[in-house]
C-alpha cells in the first residue's frame, strides 16, 4: 500500500474504533510523539489510543495532505468528556507500507486538567 492508503486504512480503523485492523499499519518500532504522550512502540502506542477512542463520539476530517512518504490530517475529535471538541493536527510517516511515525497537536490544556495535571 502506499502512503495515502495507509494512513487512510489507519485512520478510518482506529476511528471506527477497531484497532485490530489499525494496529498492522503500524511499524512496530513506532515513533509517537503527542501533546500527552509519547511511545516507541506500537502494542504500547494502541493500548492509549484504545482508551481514547473509547472517550469519542465522532471525528470530523477536515482536510488531508498525502506524499510518497506520509500524510498530514486535520480533524476535530468531538469527545465525552468536558474538553469537547479537540481540533487535531496529524502527521505520519510512511515507509515500506508502514507508519513509522506519527507526531499529532493538539490543545492538551483541558485534558491536562482533567487528568490532574
């Protein structure tokens, strides 16, 4: 699969909430750097992204960038929880038919407080 097919196939599993069919376009050695967390491997990586997932009610993609070797996306997360809707910004890495990196933005300033922080 290419770039575009990858992170699309990625995107749309992990938002439909099967993480089963995300979790194989993911190099294991995944490199994951967000606004909360950060993790270098990909088992670890899905577990986090299985608890948030859990705390959506939808996500809008708003608009998508795509290269040979990776993508960019923009899309809200609207969630359950008093942070609402949290506007995203994802960008990937793609090589051998694998995301091999992801960094993702977003104002962590309401989660933070929710989680303590």
């Amino acid at each position: 699969m290419d770039a575009k097919q990858v992170v699309t196939h990625y995107h749309n599993a992990w938002t439909g909430g099967d993480m089963a069919a995300a979790r194989p376009c993911l190099a294991d050695d995944l490199d994951f750097q967000g606004s909360i967390d950060a993790f270098r491997r990909a088992d670890d990586f899905i577990v986090a992204l299985t608890m948030f997932q859990k705390m959506l009610r939808s996500v809008n993609l708003i608009q998508s960038f795509y290269s040979e070797s990776g993508a960019a996306l923009l899309y809200d997360c609207d969630t359950m929880s008093p942070a609402g809707v949290l506007r995203t910004a994802e960008f990937f890495t793609v090589k051998g038919g694998k995301i091999t990196s992801i960094r993702l933005v977003f104002d962590a300033t309401e989660l933070r407080k929710l989680m303590g922080g």
